[in-house]
C-alpha cells in the first residue's frame, strides 16, 4: 500500500540522509519513526526503520567498544564549525593554495604533482560564521587511497577545483566522481546555493519531484539505504588570474555549465573568493541565529548555527534539554518580524533572526 508521507516526515528523512556520523543518523531515524503516520499504508515502512535503528545502535555499541579504532583512519577529520567542505581534485589544480588563500592553514604549495599527503583543515570565515575547509591529496586512479572514501563521506559540501589549463579538464568531474563512487558517494550540484532559479530545469524537476506524490514501500526503502550517499558540490574554476585560463571560461560554461554550478575563481589573485565564502555558507543549508535571554541584550557575536528549517523548539533544544521542555514561546527580531514579535514553538527561524526564548 502506498504511504503518503508528511513533509514532517521527509524533512526528517532528508536530515537522515544528510547525516554522516552513527549519533546523528540514529537521532534522524528516531525522528522519522516519531513524525511518521501510523496506520497501515506504512506498518511496513515503521517495521523496517525500528529494525534499521537497532542496527545503528548495534553499530554504535561495537564502535564505541573500539574505542579509538577511528582515530587511526587517516581520512577521519571531525567536523567543527557551520559545516565541513572538502577540496577534491586532480593534482596541481591548487587545493592547497585555496586552502591558504582561505584559512590561516599553511599547507604546502608546490608546482609539481602529489605534494598533499594527508587531510589538512582550516577554518574559513564567512561573516560571523566559521566553515571547515578541508585540503586533501589529488583524486587520480593511481594515488587514490582507500581512506579518501571516508574523508569524502563524511564532509558536507565538496569543492571540485579545476585548471582550465588541464588537458583533460572536461573529464576532471567524472573522474572524481568514479574514484568517489568507490565510496558510494555520488556527486550533486549545490544549485540552491546560487540562488532561486539557478539550477538547470532537469535539477529543479529532480528536486521538485516527491512533492505530494505518493511513494510505494520499496521505493521509500531505496532511499534509506544506509550504504549510499549524496555530496553536493561547487566546481571551482581556478587559476583565472592567468590570461590563457580566462579565456578558456566560456568554452567551460558552455560545456560544464548546464550540468554543475560553476565557481570561477584564483587563489592567487584572491577573485571571486569572497563570493565563494558566501556560497559555501549557502550550500551548506544553515541558518545563523542568535540567543537573547529576556530582558538582556542579544548574544550576537557567536551564531548558533541550525538546519534550514529549524524552528524555535530546535534552537531551545541545540541550548539546552531543560529549555526545549520548558519552552513556551518566543520573541523575534528580524528583517522579517515587527520587533519582538510573538512566535510560537514551531516557528520556522530564518539566518539571523535574534530569538528570546521564554520558559
Ligand atoms: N597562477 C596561479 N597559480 C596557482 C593558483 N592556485 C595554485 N597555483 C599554483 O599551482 C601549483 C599547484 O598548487 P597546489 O595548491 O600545490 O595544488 P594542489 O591541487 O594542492 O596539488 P596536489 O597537492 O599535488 O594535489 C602551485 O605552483 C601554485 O602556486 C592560482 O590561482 N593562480
Ligand atoms: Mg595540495
């Protein structure tokens, strides 16, 4: 029988999806089978999420046993900030210059192939934001190295940096996204970060897709598997300080432009790097928002950061347990609201809203 599911229950879903560490994938399907409606159209779909949440807390149970065995893996970087993005591309293309150009890290920068060995990560700041970059080692058949799998999986955004000048630049993404594969990640483009509009129509089609339709079991099952993920990604076009690479931009847009969102950029120069900042923030489908205990004036030099989406009970709940169950409205300040207007605790936020939660 088909399910016809809330738009509770697939926002809880795309959390699951976007979750990458076992805490939070077990937190999302906890979520699912709570927003889920229940009655027998999806008796089949609740049996199967309780049997995959007992599997994660398995999975966490022995991890935990471990202890440490992650450590180990060279392709562990914890994420910190607004989000993690990871540098990926073939080498020489200038990952760690956009690194150094970005962050305060000072990874090595060499003209010959291979230089990065290892995960390096530096803190990029966008505003009062902090987002985590991270440099990694070219992704080619012959270097490819079986901890990139989950150094890939684990970051949220990736950056896939191109040299015009590359004689196989126009290949650059699909093999990428070959080496990758290996780790069942699949690439997508971060069109929601360019703007209303900007995706191509086959991504807004893609997008718009399971917007009140109903889904039988199996294809909802598909898209729980656990094994598969999807990374949204920019296409840095770098070096374009340089004459011969500009020039190589509209042949580019023309050829790769319809199917990934193009970023065209120089870490030496420092063009379009500013743009870049504001639209990783964006690909990362977070909000900022600031706490104001009532009475006192707001906290706004650090930002909580939440989904896109969260709501007041959200935000109550990233402070504290306590406050989430004592919660009982709001008061906003925003480009939005009157000031201090009353919210309720299922009040959607929106970047940069100052909330004052009442108990
Ligand atoms: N002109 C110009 N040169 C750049 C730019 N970015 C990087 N380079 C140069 O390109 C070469 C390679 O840069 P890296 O940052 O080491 O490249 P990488 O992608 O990290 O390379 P691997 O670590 O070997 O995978 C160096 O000589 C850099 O100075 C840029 O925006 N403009
Ligand atoms: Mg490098």
């Amino acid at each position: 029988m088909p399910a016809n599911l809330t738009p509770e229950y697939l926002a809880a879903e795309a959390s699951f999806k976007a979750a990458r560490e076992l805490p939070e994938r077990i937190e999302a399907l906890e979520e699912m089978l709570r927003v889920i409606p229940k009655h027998k159209g999806t008796d089949h779909l609740r049996g199967d999420l309780r049997r995959k949440l007992s599997e994660l807390r398995e999975d966490q149970k022995s991890a935990a046993k471990r202890g440490g065995a992650r450590r180990a893996d060279p392709g562990y970087v914890p994420r910190q900030g607004a989000g993690q993005a990871v540098l990926l591309g073939p080498a020489n293309v200038g990952k760690s210059a956009l690194l150094a150009a970005l962050t305060r890290a000072e990874p090595e920068v060499a003209p010959y192939p291979y230089t990065t060995r290892k995960p390096l990560p530096g803190m990029m700041q966008f505003e009062d934001a902090q987002i985590q970059l991270v440099d990694a080692p070219a992704i080619e058949p012959d270097v490819y190295e079986p901890w990139m799998n989950s150094l890939v999986r684990n970051a949220n955004l990736g950056l896939v940096v191109l040299d015009p000048a590359h004689p196989g630049v126009l290949g650059t993404i699909d093999e990428v996204q070959a080496l990758i594969g290996r780790g069942r990640v699949k690439l997508c483009g971060a069109w929601w970060a360019l703007g209303e509009g900007a995706a191509p129509a086959q991504e807004q089609a893609r997008a718009g897709q399971d917007a009140g339709r109903e889904l039988g079991d199996d294809e909802l099952l598909a898209r729980l598997d656990p094994g598969d993920v999807e990374l949204p990604v920019l296409v840095l076009v770098n070096k374009l300080d340089l004459e011969q690479n500009r020039a190589e931009l509209g042949v580019l847009s023309e050829l790769l432009g319809p199917q990934w969102p193009l970023v065209p950029v120089s870490a030496q120069s420092g063009e379009g790097l500013d743009r870049l900042r504001e639209l990783c923030f964006r690909a990362l489908k977070v909000i900022r928002v600031y706490a104001k205990p009532p009475g006192k004036p707001a906290s706004t030099e650090t930002p909580i950061i939440l989904p896109l989406g969260a709501t007041v009970l959200d935000m109550a709940r990233t402070i504290h347990k306590e406050l989430a169950r004592d919660l009982r409205f709001a008061r906003i300040w925003s480009g939005r609201h009157f000031e201090g207007q009353r919210a309720a605790r299922d009040a959607v936020l929106h970047d940069r809203d100052i909330v004052e939660i009442n108990a």
